[in-house]
C-alpha cells in the first residue's frame, strides 16, 4: 500500500491553505497525524479515472470550489459504499517484552478501506469530486478528505464501467468504536443538500494480550471449542523479517502469530509470481513449530531453488479450520451461527527480487577486472587437455548411439512379431482382402448407381466396401458411390469464427422463479446472449424434457458441461436461500401460484456454487444487499447497464470496442429493447406493491408429523395382521380338501363335499388338476363338476 509521507502531506496541505483559507494549524496537526493513500483508483481503472485524495477542513465551503451546475445538473449519490476494517500486525514498531498489553498495543494496527462505485448513470457527467465526512462517538467531528475527480472526462465507456474508488487509511480509526460516514457527492445544490450515502459501523476490538479479559468480553468460547472470535477474520498477518540469499537461491520468511485467543492452529505461507496471480509455491507452518519472543510469536519458512532474475511475492494467511473442522474464522452472519462463512485474509508483502550474485563483490580479496581476465586465461597445455577431453567425449557418444540401436532393434523385432501374431489369423486376412479403393463418382453417376433390389432377393445381398484409406463407405454396384466419413463441422466453426461468433461458450443461468415479470427479464436475457453472441444457453424452461426424464442428472450434468455459470441474484433468490439455511429443510417458500420449475433453484444453487467459473448479477430493480451471502465478494454486473462489462466477463476479454455493444447497435437491436422493456416494466410493478414478495409467497412445510406417521405404520401392521390370518385359513381348508381326495373311490358324495370346500376356497382350478393326477377322467370330472 502506497502511504503519503509527511513531506508530501505538508505540500499538500500548503496548497489547500492558498486555495482555502479555512485550513487551521488545528487542521494541519490532524494532517500531519493521520496517513491515508493518495491515490483513490485501483490499478486497473487507472485510465478510465483520475481522483486524487486531500485532507479538508470539515467547514470547508464548496460552494466556492465546484459551483452549482447551471443547467440543473446534479450527480446523484454513489453506489455501493462498503467499510472493511482490518487487524495488521506490526512487528516493525519494536518488541517490548516486558509488558503482554504494550507489547501488543504496539504490534497492531487498524487499517480500514472505504470504497464505493461511481453511478452508473448519465447523472455521473455531472460529477466533479465526493466529500467523506467522518464523525467519531458521541457526535465528534472527526475528519473530512476530499476526492477530486474533475480532471476526469466523463463518457459513456468509463460511465458504463463504474469504476470503484478507495479511502485507506492505517491512522485514522481507533479499535472498539463507533463511527459514521456520510459520503457526499459533488457539486450539491445547496450547502448541505447534495446527494450522499450515509452508513454506521463499529471497528473490532484490539487484539488484548489477555486471554481472560476476551472471555469476559464473551468474544470467544473457552479455547475456541464451541466458535472461534468473531473478529478472526479481520486479522491480518505480518512480516517480521525477508530475507533474500542470493547465493543459495533461497528466500527465508519470518511472520508474526496472532494472539492466543484466535485459537489458530496453522499458517499457510505463499509465494506468488510478480503479477500476484499465479501460485508457485506453498507450505504450512504449525503454531507448535513458531517460536516464541515474549508476549509475540512467529514462524520461519524457506523458500528454495528460485532462479534468478525474477520478481517474487511472499504471502501468509491463517488456515481458517481446525483439525475437527471447525470454523476459526466466521466470516458473515453471526460469530455464533455454524452456518456462517468461513474465511481468513491474506497478507501480501511488495515484490522480492533474486538478483544474480556479483562474484567480486562476494570475495572481497580478489584480483581487479584485468587480473581476473589474465587468470581466465588459457594454460600452456591447453590444447593437449582438449584433445583428451575431446577423445573421451567422443568414446561415450558412441557407446550411447550403440545402444540406442541396439534397443531399436530389439523394439522392432517385438513390433513385428506382435503383429504377425494378431493379424495373421485366417479371418483378420480375409477381412483385410476384402477392403479395397473405390474411386469417387459425379452426381449422374450416383444416381445410377443405387442398388436394384428384387422381391426374389433377400436383403443381404446389398455389398458394402469399406475404404478405410479415404474414411468412405460405397455399396457395390457398376459404379462406386463413395460417402465421406469425415463431417464438416471444422469447416462450418471456422466460418464461424470469421463471423465472430463464439459457439463452443456454454452457459448457465441460475435464477429464482420470483414472479412472471422476472421470469420473463431473465428470458430476455437469455435469447439477448443466446442470438447475439451465438453463446449455448442453458435455461431450465428449454431443457424440461431432460428434466422430466431425469432430474438428478440433469442438476449434476448441466453444471460440469457448463464453462460459465450465471447466477443471477434476486429477491426471491436471497429470501428462499436464507430460509433454507435457517429452517435446516423443514420449511421452504414457495409461491402461491407455484410452478412446475420452482424447486429447481434450491436443488441448483449448492452444485452451482461449486464451479470454477461464477459470474454473478443481478437487474436494476434487485437491491444490493439481497446478494447471495457467498457472493458477496464478487463483482456484481447490474443489467442492463453493465452490459459491455459482463459480456466481456463471459467470453474473458475485453470486448468493449466490439461493433454489436456500442450504444446505437443495442438500441436498434430486438432483444436488448424486449430485456430493458422487461427490466423497466418489474420496476414500475415494485413500485406500485413494495411488498410484493410477502403476498405472493407462502411457508411450506416439508417433515412430516410423527403422529401420522405413527397411525400409518400401525394401520399398515393391522393389515399385514389380516392377511396372514386369511392366508392360514386358506391353507387349513386345502389340507382338508387333499385328505377328502386321497380316499380310493370317488362317491358323488365326496364330489359334493369338494365342491362345498372349492367354493369357499375359491381354488376350482387347482382341484381339478389334484384330481386329474390322481387318475379320474377329465370327462366325468366336468359332468360331475
């Protein structure tokens, strides 16, 4: 992080005193005590915008700085504003080891960034700084900076962009208090009625040396059995030493722990190229394994085998788990929520380079420049040594070319009796004669060439050769029809890709079932990609016979063949997706008028979230802080507006030059329009029923009572109860009737007893059969029957 020191500060301060004559020497020891970053633009916007930070008196008139615009325009109020504070330790600042609290009070420090995004509207045109008013407790005026941006012109590709602005500071902001911003933007209307963004937080605790008073402060459980502190996850690592042996090619790193009550257990040290994007190498250290220097602890790691001449980024971060898997560093939600996210923050050092050693700098005693060329110089017997070396050299060359002819040979004489082995049955040679070149043939000729098949025939004689040479398959007539094996789709993706179309792109759409007015932005959405980027949309209302037919492979496989998933965020996104979390199942919300694709989004999201690539957005009409809780992170592409940036962010380049996003080509394109027709219609809806969501949705519950399914399971225990009994009375009424047939004669009498007994029993079939078998005629068996 870049910091103004207190020269630059001074001149900075100075210049504001002449332009300003409400600086005060009030004013000027605050400048002089608080260090922020000059700079408000991230690296990769820094030619879209320029914005430069300057600490102002608070009763600063701006009137006289930006004047009221005369046209009436106005810039409205920014967008996003977000406050991330961090605990960084800071070992630099001396050890004392004396006392536990001072030597920790001095090794930490808070360093809190403010950030929001420029609007994405026409009003931004306007814009010409923002003022960022800090008030501490108590209503105490803290400090004002302003953020120039006047040098910056407005258009519509940097407009569309909504670049984000930051204020880091490392000075400013104490542990354990509240605070409120107010960010106004500039020029107002009038002093003090300016468009602004107003937000109150509270900055974490500091990291007490005492265990016992974090227990009494209830931030932590007892040696973080149940939860961990809730403020582990706004503790950042630092460096104690780095230290570069050239010679050895090694980088050794030392790091400073966090204190005993974060309860971490390991710490993962990183070492990233010099873009800071791709990961080369890791290790993890265990707190067993730190050492310990009073109240402070740190860890040793080696970094070995670099090379030389290249730029190096050291990076440690807290293992966020336990080894029973325990969360150590509870993101969002509350600290003592299982369900919370769990992530810890990395701390990154500037880039180390490994500079190739300098030999005579090395050895302090050594012979100047010419010296050492006179002893490089070559000996007397130079050429002798040469030539022996040379003779030796050239005996192993050709020992090696000896031997890997010798094994080429020996490959050769397997291949070949390999090969003679498989194909020298009777059948593979008969097969192989039968295959033979068939020369290709006009379009007359072709269509002569069809086969004549009589009633007469059978259908086998139609011959088929095969041409495996040419990969062309021909039915045997006087002349050869000759049909390519090999498609044509190569051919067709190349013009493809003249065209600029990109048709290997999958995409997936994740989305909530709110409303018909959502569903219908979000199909809007889809053709818009679909048939101007030739992009292979994935949309649950075009693949409902897959659905239908298999539903768990189609969650699973929709997922895996997809290169990009969409999620697009919503109201009814965040609502379901909470209650599902907090219901544990037992409940889900559903609406009234529920259809048939409704349940597919919760069954959707949990593999979704899973896939390397997410891209997540949501429309103008979704507020910000309904994102999904995992998704937070990320950046958010509002739609339509940000159009160009998301489309960009799909295909992985930057595609804002590209003809068919330029501003006239959308407005004169079908699909666009429909998309914000849709977008602006759902607006105005939410307008009219603010509370839309809670009429037309419902709770559902999903379990069971066990009362019912007590009475069933009895219910079903009395039937099989019954069934058992008939089916031993049946079998009772059988054994009878056998004793009745194994008399030798057969009286009419005993007849009419069978009958009497087939009729209860109902087994008229299997009686006649006994009866058969033990010898009676089958006539008088049906007369008497």
């Amino acid at each position: 992080m870049l910091q103004i020191k207190f020269p630059t500060c001074l001149f900075v301060l100075l210049q504001l005193c002449l332009i300003f004559p409400f600086c005060s020497s009030q004013q000027l020891q605050q400048i002089k005590r608080h260090s922020f970053r000059e700079t408000c633009v991230d690296e990769h916007d820094k030619d879209l915008i320029s914005c430069i930070v300057s600490a102002v008196d608070c009763s600063i008139n701006i009137e006289k700085l930006f004047p009221p615009q005369t046209n009436n325009n106005f810039p409205s109020e920014a967008h996003d504003l977000r406050i991330e504070p961090f605990t960084k330790a800071t070992p630099h600042k001396g050890v004392n080891e004396g006392n536990d609290s001072n030597d920790h009070q001095q090794h930490h420090q808070l360093h809190v960034d403010i950030s929001w995004q420029i609007p994405p509207n026409n009003s931004t045109k306007a814009l010409k700084g923002f003022l960022l008013e800090i008030d501490g407790e108590n209503g105490r005026k803290h400090a004002c900076f302003l953020l120039n941006v006047s040098k910056t012109v407005w258009n519509t590709e940097n407009i569309a962009a909504s670049p984000r602005l930051h204020f880091s500071t490392d000075s400013l902001f104490n542990f354990g208090q509240s605070y409120q911003v107010e960010l106004f933007s500039l020029p107002e209307r009038s002093a003090g009625l300016g468009a602004s963004v107003h937000n109150q937080f509270k900055t974490p605790h500091h990291p007490s040396g005492s265990e016992t008073n974090a227990l009494n402060q209830q931030l932590i459980s007892p040696n973080c059995t149940k939860v961990a502190n809730q403020f582990a996850s706004k503790w950042t690592a630092g460096f104690r030493h780095i230290y570069v042996h050239s010679a050895a090619r090694i980088l050794q790193v030392e790091f400073v722990g966090a204190p005993p009550q974060f309860c971490f257990e390991q710490y993962e040290v990183r070492l990233l190229d010099e873009t800071g994007q791709e990961l080369l190498y890791f290790g993890v250290v265990p707190v067993e394994e730190m050492q310990k220097s009073g109240s402070l602890i740190f860890g040793t790691y080696n970094f070995t085998n670099l090379e030389y001449d290249k730029n190096y980024i050291p990076s440690v971060i807290p293992v966020e788990r336990a080894a029973d898997g325990r969360c150590l560093c509870p993101v969002s939600g509350k600290p003592y929520d299982e369900t919370a996210v769990c992530s810890c923050v990395a701390a990154d050092w500037h880039s180390v380079r490994m500079t190739r050693p300098d030999v005579l700098k090395l050895c302090p005693g050594c012979p100047s420049q010419n010296d050492t060329l006179a002893l490089l110089s070559p000996p007397v017997n130079y050429e002798n040594s040469l030539r022996d070396q040379g003779s030796n050299s050239t005996l192993w060359i050709l020992l090696l070319v000896f031997n890997c002819l010798f094994l080429l040979l020996i490959f050769l004489l397997i291949a070949a009796y390999l090969r003679c082995r498989i194909f020298g049955s009777a059948p593979y040679k008969n097969q192989f004669r039968r295959i033979r070149f068939i020369p290709t043939t006009n379009t007359q000729q072709q269509n002569h060439c069809l086969p004549q098949i009589s009633k007469s025939s059978p259908p086998t004689s139609l011959a088929v050769c095969t041409n495996l040479a040419l990969g062309t398959v021909s039915t045997s007539c006087n002349s050869s029809l000759a049909v390519p094996l090999i498609s044509s789709e190569s051919e067709e993706s190349d013009e493809q890709q003249k065209r600029g179309e990109w048709t290997n792109l999958t995409l997936l759409i994740i989305y909530s079932h709110d409303c018909k007015l959502h569903e219908q932005a979000v199909l809007a959405l889809a053709e818009f990609l679909r048939d101007r980027f030739g992009i292979n949309v994935k949309l649950d209302r075009w693949e409902t016979t897959q659905i239908d037919s298999n539903l768990t492979d189609w969650l699973s496989s929709s997922v895996i063949s997809a290169d990009k998933v969409l999620i697009i965020n919503s109201e009814g996104a965040w609502e379901r997706y909470l209650a599902k979390i907090n219901s544990h199942s037992h409940w889900v919300l559903e609406r009234n008028d529920r259809g048939l694709l409704d349940h597919l989004f919760l069954a959707h999201i949990d593999l979704a979230l899973q896939h390397h690539s997410i891209v997540s957005t949501r429309f103008a009409y979704s507020k910000a802080d309904k994102t999904l809780p995992l998704l937070q992170g990320r950046l958010q592409y509002i739609l339509p507006d940000n159009i160009s940036p998301l489309i960009s962010a799909l295909f992985g380049q930057n595609l804002r030059q590209d003809e068919r996003l330029s501003s006239s080509s959308l407005s004169e394109y079908s699909q666009f329009v429909k998309l914000k027709e849709c977008v602006k219609e759902m607006s105005e809806f939410i307008k009219q029923k603010p509370n839309w969501f809670a009429l037309s949705h419902s709770k559902i519950t999903t379990i069971v009572d066990e009362r019912e399914e007590k009475g069933e399971e009895k219910g079903r225990k009395e039937e099989e109860k019954k069934e058992e009994k008939i089916k031993i009375e049946e079998e009772t009424k059988i054994e009878e009737i056998q004793k009745c047939l194994r008399k030798k004669k057969y009286h009419l009498k005993h007849v009419k007893i069978l009958l009497e007994k087939v009729v209860e029993v109902v087994q008229l079939n299997l009686i006649v059969e006994y009866l058969i078998g033990l010898g009676m005629k089958r006539k008088w068996l049906v007369l008497k029957l």
